[in-house]
C-alpha cells in the first residue's frame, strides 16, 4: 500500500476537488457509436443523459464524456460530429451537482465544451496530438488529465516496445507534465494517468499497475483506469468487455491500494462498493 498525498484541483466555477481523503469515482460516459465496452448504447443523447444521472444518484464524484471511440484501432473522428454528440449531454450533466469531464485530445471540442459546463479535460495523448489543447486548458482555467500513450489508435500497437516500462512510463508523463506547464496550464491543474491499455501489451499494464505508487514522485495526483480493458484477459481469459467486471473489481481495488486517487468505471454502484472497502483496507495499512 502506497501513502497517498493530498491534493485540492482547482475547477473553474466550482469549488477544488479535493483528492487523497478518499479515492473518487469518475463514471465513464462514451457516446459513440463503436465503443469497445458497450456497443454504441448512449448514442442517443437521452439515454446518455440518462444514464449520467443515474451513475450521479449511485455516488458518481465525476463523469467523463466522450464522443470518440479512442480504442486500439479506431478511426479519427471530425471534430463537428463529436461536438454534436457531446454538447446537449455535457449541458444537462453540468447542473447535476458533479463536475464532468470532457474526453477528447481536439482543443476545438474542449473549447466547445468548457464553454457548455465541462470543468475538466481527460485528454489521452498527454497534450501530443492537438498542439492548441494546452492553451485552451489555460486561458479556459480547466482541469486537465495528462494520459500515458505513444501514438494514434491505428498505431499505438506498434508503439508498445519498452525496455523499462515503469521508469518510461514515468519519465514520458513527466514531460507532458512540463508541456502542460509550458502552455500556461498552473501545476495545481495537472492530474496525471498511466494509460493502462494505450500503447501496451497486457504485461505492460499489470507492471503499470503493480507500479503504480512510483507515479507519486511526479508530485500530482493519478488517475486509473482498468475498466473493462482487454489486459484484464491475460489473467481471466478470453471473455467479452461487459463480462470482465470482477477483473476490473480487482484492478480498482489494487489501484486504491496503490495509490490512484481517482478511479475511472463503467459500472459506479459496484465499484463504488470496492472502492469503499479499499479505503477501509487502506486506512488500517498507513
């Protein structure tokens, strides 16, 4: 078990978030067509919004929406149809009382989408793909997630070689860390995330995971996100993502124990459950 440092996220408009008292639940919301975990069920913005409310009423701290499918192999999105996708849930979520994140690397959307209530930018490419993302953050005083990943969906794959996976990882979050910074986006902003799954085999992201408590040198706050991954297959074997919930339930408990502050889920109520009993677990360890 890993000692957890505390952190307060400035959020514009909205008071800190507070991170290290207890780990937090962000509710994933994926509202595309081709998700990898759900088959394009939220497409419609009614039951996506729906579905929001309900992860709020299960205790959801965050939601995190997203109108592109940034699984291993999708295809780029235009930046106007993920914007139709995303606005009309993003407005409605933003008066639920829980802070919602934005998931996209495009700072067009970002822009859009702070503007309709979002208060944080989950941005899987560290500030790599869009080189205006970064500003956008700053002058709109959003939150921002940095995630670990080497390379688009198409070719990430490719990407996954390492001879040191841990201290890579570290090292290549760090300088999206200095990026962000450079762009004008304050420290106190910066939550960071070791992208289990992205540009990885599956031993790459249970030694991401394992090591996951190396990450707080970098001094921000992490973020977690095994839910439903196909890595979770190495030890369970082959089944369908939405039967892959127990293996989550392992890796979030271990994420807690390791020193995540926030967890990143598709199924809230249960992992809410989890979560609870590792915060207990871990209270007694420190």
């Amino acid at each position: 078990m890993i000692q957890r440092a505390r952190y307060e996220v400035p959020l514009r408009n909205r008071a800190a978030l507070v991170l290290g008292e207890r780990t937090l639940v962000m509710g994933i919301l994926n509202i595309t067509p081709d998700s990898f975990s759900d088959g394009g069920v939220r497409l419609d913005p009614g039951r996506a919004i729906e579905d929001g409310l309900c992860m709020v009423e299960e205790g959801a701290d965050i939601l995190d929406v997203g109108g592109e499918s940034t699984r291993p192999g999708a295809d780029p999105l235009p930046a106007d149809e993920e914007l139709r996708r995303v606005l009309p849930v993003i407005e409605r979520l933003a008066t639920s009382g829980v802070p919602v994140s934005i998931d996209t690397y495009k700072a067009i959307v970002a822009r859009e989408a702070i503007a309709a209530g979002a208060v944080i930018v989950n941005d899987v490419s560290g500030l790599e793909f869009d080189p205006d993302l970064g500003r956008v953050v700053a002058e709109l005083r959003a939150a921002v997630v940095l995630m670990h990943n080497r390379g688009r969906s198409r070719e990430m794959y490719r990407e996954a070689a390492y001879t040191d996976v841990v201290a890579e990882i570290s090292e290549e979050l760090g300088a999206a860390i200095t990026r962000a910074i450079a762009a004008g986006v304050p420290r106190e902003a910066i939550i960071i995330d070791p992208g289990l799954g992205f540009a990885k085999r599956a031993a790459h992201s249970y030694a991401a995971l394992a090591h996951l408590g190396d990450l707080a040198r970098l001094d921000r706050p992490i973020l977690s996100g095994p839910s439903r991954k196909s890595f979770l297959t190495a030890a369970i074997g082959e089944r369908p993502p939405a039967e892959r919930e127990w293996g989550t339930a392992a890796a979030v408990a271990a994420s807690v124990l390791l020193g995540a502050h926030i967890v990143r889920v598709h199924r809230v109520a249960e992992m809410i459950d989890v979560v609870r009993v590792a915060d207990r677990i871990s209270q007694d360890l420190s």
